[in-house]
C-alpha cells in the first residue's frame, strides 16, 4: 500500500523509526484539489481547496501493521480526531496513482470553518 505525505511524515529518518524498518526512497507527488492549514497544535492539516494542490512524497509498500502505526500517530484512534485516512489520487511524474493519505475529518473542517 502506498501513502502520500505532505507533513512531519516527510522525513525519513522519522517515519523508519515510527515503523522501526527501513523503506525505499520515497517519490514525489502532489495532491490536486487540496491544500494545508495549520492546525492548532501547528501541524498541517490537507483539506479541499478548489485550484490547489499539496506538493509531498509518497512512501511505496507499507504494510497494514505500517497504517496501524502511522494511524495511530496520526490520532485517527481518539475521540475527536483532527485526521483520518482516505484513498485519492496524487500525481505522480504526469500520472495518476491511488493513495492513502491523511486528510481533515469533518468535525475539523466545521471547526475551521467557524473560526
């Protein structure tokens, strides 16, 4: 499974210590349709913004023990979460790739909104 992204996730000496492995270079790619804010813990957040898109990596053959970790530093797993992980399409050198990625929930996204 691929993951695309655009934040702390980025370094890769910080993911392969999170998974405790070693993974392949990364490629580059950008999510069209989205754009980042900066939550307020100061992390980015990608949410919709027509005529935007996020320039990040993506990281190839991660396993389904590598989401459950990943979605658990993420915080997809409390209460009130800020991410959760879908499936979209990146680019990827002109093409279309299917990714995982974490994106804004909708309690976010409300909250931002009323701001």
């Amino acid at each position: 499974m691929n993951l695309f992204v655009y934040g702390t996730l980025r370094d890769q000496e910080f993911i392969q210590t999170r998974l405790n492995r070693t993974l392949d270079d990364p490629v580059e790619a950008n999510m069209p349709g989205f754009t980042t804010v900066m939550s307020k813990s100061g992390y980015p957040v990608m949410v919709p913004a027509a005529n935007a898109s996020v320039e990040g990596l993506v990281w190839r053959g991660l396993t389904a023990e590598d989401f459950r970790i990943l979605d658990r530093y993420e915080g997809c797993d409390v209460e009130t979460p800020i991410y959760q992980r879908e499936k979209r399409n990146v680019m990827i050198d002109g093409r279309e790739s299917e990714v995982w990625s974490y994106f804004g929930t909708p309690a976010f996204l409300a909250q931002m909104r009323s701001e």
